[in-house]
C-alpha cells in the first residue's frame, strides 16, 4: 500500500513585490535590455513555461513599443529535458515551430520568473539549442534567491532575494493565476 505524501504547508510570510512593482521592474528591464544589446535588432525573447512565457511576452511589448518595432517572442517547454525530474530513454522531437521563431544567429533572452539552482535554466539551455544556434543568450529573471548548484548567473535580474531553503518565492502573474504579486512563504513541517 503506498502513501500518499501530503502538499506542505505553507505560511505566508510577506510580499516582495506588488503588481505596479512588478510592472516598474519590468519596464526598467526592459530599457536594460535594449541598452545591453544595443537596440532590438536580432533580439528575440523565449520564456520557460509556465510563469516566464507571459513575462516574457510583457517584456517583448514593452521593447517593441520602445523601439517601434515587433519582438519575436516564443514559449520554451523544458519537462522533458529536466534532469533531476525522472529519467526518460528518449529526448522529444522538437520543431522550430514549437518555439515560435527561429533562433539562429540571433539574441537571445530566455525569461524566467525566479532562478534558484540554476537547473531549470541548465534544462532550458539543452531545450533552446535543440531549435537551432543563437548567436548569445542572456538570462533574465525576475527574482533571484541565490542558493546555485550550477555555475548560472542571469544578467538581468528584477530584483534579488536571500531566503533559506525552507522559503519558497510564489510568483504569481494575472495571466496564469489571476494575481499579480510576488510573496514569500515559508513550509512549516
């Protein structure tokens, strides 16, 4: 008979951002962008499901309203490519179709909502060079809290928090969850 494991508990501990903190962030990131990459030629974004595809989408109206000019945006799925998941014998097919632009030769910024271990975007790298060759890819995070397993580092970050490893970062975003805010939660056993 096996057991099924209960969902933690979790208690809240505080907000980290609000949603018109979350939209200042955005746009400062952004003109970071744009600043870094010298303009919006060759710049493509690609968020890593879930919470960093409608930042990502954000993100690309922002530039491209900055910029004049359209952002190809594209959605990243990287469960198959996860290594500390469960272990699968054969590697999914994947079509430049499926992200939704080519990569090749281009700027790459892959969005994600919060960086950790680093082993999602280790994930999302092995997936990304599975559509092609980009020409440089930049990670960009809203949220970073440290605590790295892989030797990954975003360039553009929203904001840094220090947490323990009993806190957790809940992002949520009115696209998926239908709220906007960042909190900070805490399991308790």
């Amino acid at each position: 008979m096996s057991e099924k494991k209960a969902a933690p508990k979790l208690r809240e501990k505080g907000r980290i951002m609000s949603a018109s903190e979350i939209e200042r962030t955005l746009v400062r990131l952004a003109h970071e962008i744009i600043e870094k990459n010298n303009g919006a030629e060759h710049l493509g974004l690609v968020g890593i499901k879930r919470r960093g595809v409608p930042l990502a989408e954000r993100l690309g109206a922002l530039i491209g309203g900055i910029e004049k000019r359209s952002i190809d945006t594209g959605v990243l799925d990287i469960r198959f490519y996860r290594d500390d998941l469960s272990t699968h014998d054969v590697r999914p097919v994947v079509s430049p179709a499926a992200l939704g632009f080519d990569v090749n030769d281009r700027n790459i910024i892959l969005v994600d909502d919060v960086l950790y271990t680093g082993r999602t975007i280790r994930a999302a790298l092995d997936a990304l060079f599975s559509h092609g060759r980009p020409r440089r890819v930049q990670l960009l995070v809203l949220i970073d809290r440290g605590h790295r397993e892989l030797p990954i580092e975003a360039r553009f970050v929203g904001r840094r928090v220090q947490t323990t490893d009993l806190e957790i970062i809940e992002v949520k975003l009115r696209e998926i969850d239908n709220d906007e805010q960042v909190l900070l939660v805490e399991r308790i056993d």
